[in-house]
C-alpha cells in the first residue's frame, strides 16, 4: 500500500470517530523512522483509544498490520507505528505539552543558514 493511500485510510479512520485536529507531518529528510507522522486529538482517554484502535483495525482490515502499538487503556497519548507512518493520538493536554507539530516542523541546521 502506498503512502498517500495508507495516509488517507489513517486520516479517515480518525475522521470516523470525529478526531479532532487531523495533522499530517512529512518527516522525509528528517528521520529515517518514517516518512509521514499523522497526529489527532481526542477529547478524552476512552476517546483517545478508541481513535487508536480504529485506525489499528482500518489498517488491518486492508492488509496493512500495523507493527507495533504503544500506549496503553488507560494512556493519554496512544501510537499506532505503520512502518512508513507513525500516528500520535492524543488529549489535548498532551498535544499542547509536547508541540510535535512545531518539534518537528524545525529545519534541519544545514537548511535554517
């Protein structure tokens, strides 16, 4: 499955179950982790797993098995690892305290000269 289709299945999924702000990140060039990081809200813990696990099945379900799931029931940031992307569902506490959008929109040194 290519990127751009795994991302909109991801995005989808979130949509779904009404994730709030969806972000999309390009990490290529940036780390060698993944290519694309997908970053969602959701409006409580119960939220945040639900987001997450359906993203787990949507990819599942179109032979996509997700290779890893970090968080746990009761955890406020869940990640869901794709391979070519990594999905950050978190409550809004989390996603304010850690700035992955600004974290990883900063340019390398080389290019900020």
């Amino acid at each position: 499955m290519q990127s751009h289709d795994l991302s909109n299945l991801v995005q989808n999924a979130l949509d779904d179950l009404k994730g709030v702000d969806i972000a999309e990140i390009d990490v290529r060039g940036k780390t060698s982790i993944a290519d694309l990081m997908i970053i969602a809200t959701g409006t409580s813990i119960r939220h945040v797993r639900s987001l997450a696990d359906n993203v787990r099945l949507a990819c599942k379900d179109a032979g996509h098995q997700p290779l890893g799931v970090e968080g746990d029931s009761q955890s406020d940031w869940v990640l869901v690892d794709l391979g070519d992307i990594i999905v950050h569902v978190m409550t809004d506490e989390k996603r304010e305290f850690y700035a992955l959008e600004k974290l990883w929109s900063v340019k390398p040194e080389a290019e900020a000269i």
